[in-house]
C-alpha cells in the first residue's frame, strides 16, 4: 500500500455511503474498542526475519516449534492468530540442509544426529505468509533474491516465496500491512563466527554493506507503507551455548586435573587456553576425549570448532558496530522504533530469565566436578542446535517487542505466561 493509496477500509467506509444497508467486512479490525491495541491496527500484521523470526528450534522449522515463534505468539497476544499464516513444516521439518530434519543429541553419547524431514503443510495457501522469517537469510538478500537460487542455494527461500517472484520485503508489502516487525543482521555475521571465523567460503558482510542494506530494507518498506515498523538488533550470539558450553580443557579421568585440548589456529597446532572457545559441533569429538583422557597432537581440534581470544574480540566489536549502525538507521526512519535484543540477552546472560515461578538460563551444558557432561534441558532457554531457543526464549523475545509495541502505539497486549507456550 503505498502512503498515497486510501486503505482499504476507507474506501469500503465510501462504498458504503452510496449503498443502502452495506455491512463492514469480517476480516480486519478498524474499530479498536473491542480490544488491546492502542492507537496501533493489527489486522495484517507482517514479520520479516531470518531464523530467529522464523521459529527454527533444534536445528531445523518444524511446525511445533513455529507455533512459539515470537511473530506467532506476537499475534496471539495482539488477537489475531487466525489471520496470522506461517509457512508451516509438518514433522522433523526441514534442516538447513533440504534432506535433512531436525537434529536430536543422544543424552548418553551425545552424539548429534538429524532426523528424516517432514513435509511442507500449507504451501498451497493462496496468499502470502504473514511471517516471512527465512532461516540463513542476510540483509543483501531479503531485499534482492526472489528464490533459491539467488540466495546462495538457501532452498528456504524457495519454501517461503513459493514463486512469487517477488522478494521477502516486496512479498511483505503485498499484503498491505499496517504492523511490521523486522530482525535482521544475527545471519550477516553468525556463519563466519559459527565456523570460526576460519572458513573462507563463509565471510561476514562488511559493516557498510550491512548499513546500506538494512537502509534499503528499510527505505523500501517506508516508501510503501505507513505501518510501525518495530526492528531488533543483533544479539551476542558468543554468550549461547553454542559458544560457551564447551570448556578448552577436560578432567583427566585418572586423576581428576585439567588436561587441556590441542587446537588448530593460523600458526599451527597449539595447546588450548581458558580464553579460547570450542564450538557446539564439536561436541561428539569432545565427548570422545573426555571419555578417553587421550589428549595429543594427533587428535588436535580442526580451526573451524575454535573460536580464540581475538577471534571472538572480533566478533564483539563487529556486533556493536552493527548495532550502532542500526540504531542510526532506524533513528533516520520516523516511523521505525528498535527494540534492544542484544541488551535484554546481556541482562539474562548476567541473571537469568524470571519466567512464571522459575528461572531460566541460556546454559544448555553443565559439568560435574570430575568432568561428566550434563544437559540442562529443564533451565535451559535454547534448543538442542545450541542457537536457537526453545519456547521459553522465544517468549523473552515476544515480551521484548510487546513491551516497545505497549509502549510506542499505546497499547495494551499481555505479556505472554507459560499457559500461552
């Protein structure tokens, strides 16, 4: 819709002074007595993302885990789940590879494993999803690829525009909407941290290049429509488990002592330090070594499981700078208002998250004190990948953005409780 354009229910409100006994439509809402929303208009409300809008929990977007997407409980708080469609994935779902489901860690080797795919549920749909979060999607991206292809071979994209040919930003303006919310830039540097920083074939986008997209994105959204537009930044994604779980040492089984881990770097094959992190994926290698105590050169860590000390200050330093520059861009938009995800997950990192009578923590991996591994899947806040969360992170998320939504168009949502997961 573009700012010129009359709404829709405007012009239906003009139909109907020239016909004797016209009835508004069922769908949409523009009388907000009846509800919570303030001076906002939820009937078509859009979401643009990557895997983090997405809903995508233990590796893969299954339909069990988008049901606790945060645009999805978004729109249950706001009243609308009915007219809210997600690209919905029956069963293990999808991976990000295409043949491959969701991944499953056995609790007593902890080994990783991924399960058969499912199917797509609702491709059929006759209009655009409303959550158009694309799992590995970057900034460039959303805003130029009209299928797989053009994205890298990311068979999401595919999934999600279903031939449209149109782009994600382009998908979400077609179905004129009056709420947006956006999270993007976590993919434009997470892969390259993720291996890292250690292959080639994955660079992070450069800083300027993630502003002028994300200006883009951006620009093109507002030029069309007058809708909110409500974006997160990106979150220290070095603090989740996927980054943290793994100590750079084990407990000799023999005698109780640190052993600390062989690791390659750019000058070689060296002895781990307290400072260097080991990545999730190494977790099968890990649990071999713990279990053996056999620590040698020869079976020295690869460079991709490792991130090191300036590795890792690398990647704190590029996330802020992401996040001043998005700030700066979003502050150039009026109607654009960003919510502080990369703030609210410090705080949680610190304390914990207080949801109903408990409190959860992004650990997912704990030890005792003669070095056997432990799943905290009762406290944890994220899934079995390691990055993404499970349904209680995700409701920190929602709560974030409700609470800058209640806040900016006077609104009234709830906040959501264990009894909505």
């Amino acid at each position: 819709m573009r700012r010129t354009d009359l709404p829709n229910h405007i012009i239906w409100a003009l139909v109907c002074l020239l016909i004797t006994g016209c009835k508004a439509p069922t769908s949409g809402k523009s009388d907000n007595s009846d509800n919570n929303w303030g001076d906002g208009e939820f009937s078509m409300y859009v979401s643009l993302g990557n895997s983090l809008t997405a809903g995508v929990a233990d590796g893969a977007l299954y339909a069990a885990a988008q049901a606790n997407s945060f645009p999805s409980l978004i729109a249950k708080m706001a009243g609308i789940q009915d007219n809210f469609e997600q690209p919905l994935m029956s069963g293990n779902g999808f991976s990000f590879n295409d043949t491959l489901g969701r991944l499953s860690v056995s609790v007593l080797d902890l080994k990783i494993s991924f399960l058969e795919p499912g199917t797509e549920s609702n491709r059929g749909l006759s209009r655009p999803f409303n959550n158009l979060g694309t799992p590995l999607i970057t900034a460039s991206q959303m805003l130029t690829a009209t299928n797989s292809v053009e994205a890298d071979s990311n068979h999401f994209v595919d999934k999600i525009l279903r031939g449209s040919g149109r782009t994600l930003v382009e998908e979400a303006l077609s179905l004129d909407p009056t709420i947006i919310t956006l999270w993007v830039g976590n993919n434009d540097l997470l892969e390259a941290a993720s291996l890292g920083l250690a292959s080639a074939e994955s660079p992070y986008t450069p800083l300027e290049d993630f502003r002028d997209d994300l200006n883009g994105i951006l620009y093109e959204l507002t030029s069309e429509t007058a809708a909110p537009i409500f974006i997160g930044n990106v979150l220290d994604f070095t603090t989740l488990p996927y980054f943290t779980s793994l100590p750079s040492f084990i407990i000799d089984p023999t005698t109780g002592n640190k052993k600390y881990l062989y690791g390659e770097g750019e000058e070689g094959i060296r002895l781990l330090t307290d400072e260097d992190l080991i990545l999730y994926w190494a977790l099968p290698d890990y649990f071999l070594l713990a279990e053996s105590g056999d620590v040698t050169i020869e079976n020295a860590l690869v460079d991709t499981v490792i991130l090191d000390a300036s590795e890792k200050a690398e990647i704190v330093g590029l996330i802020q700078q992401y996040n001043d520059r998005i700030q700066t861009v979003a502050n150039s938009y009026s109607q654009v208002y960003m919510i502080d995800i990369h703030g609210m997950f410090k705080d949680i990192s610190n304390n914990g998250f207080l949801f109903g009578d408990a409190v959860y923590t992004p650990d997912l991996i704990a030890f005792t004190d003669n070095g056997e591994i432990q799943l905290k899947v009762i406290s944890t806040m994220f899934s079995f990948d390691g990055l993404h969360p499970n349904k209680i992170g995700y409701a920190a998320i929602t709560n974030a953005f409700i609470e800058k939504i209640n806040t900016i168009l006077n609104a009234s949502l709830p906040l959501v409780e264990i009894s909505d997961l």
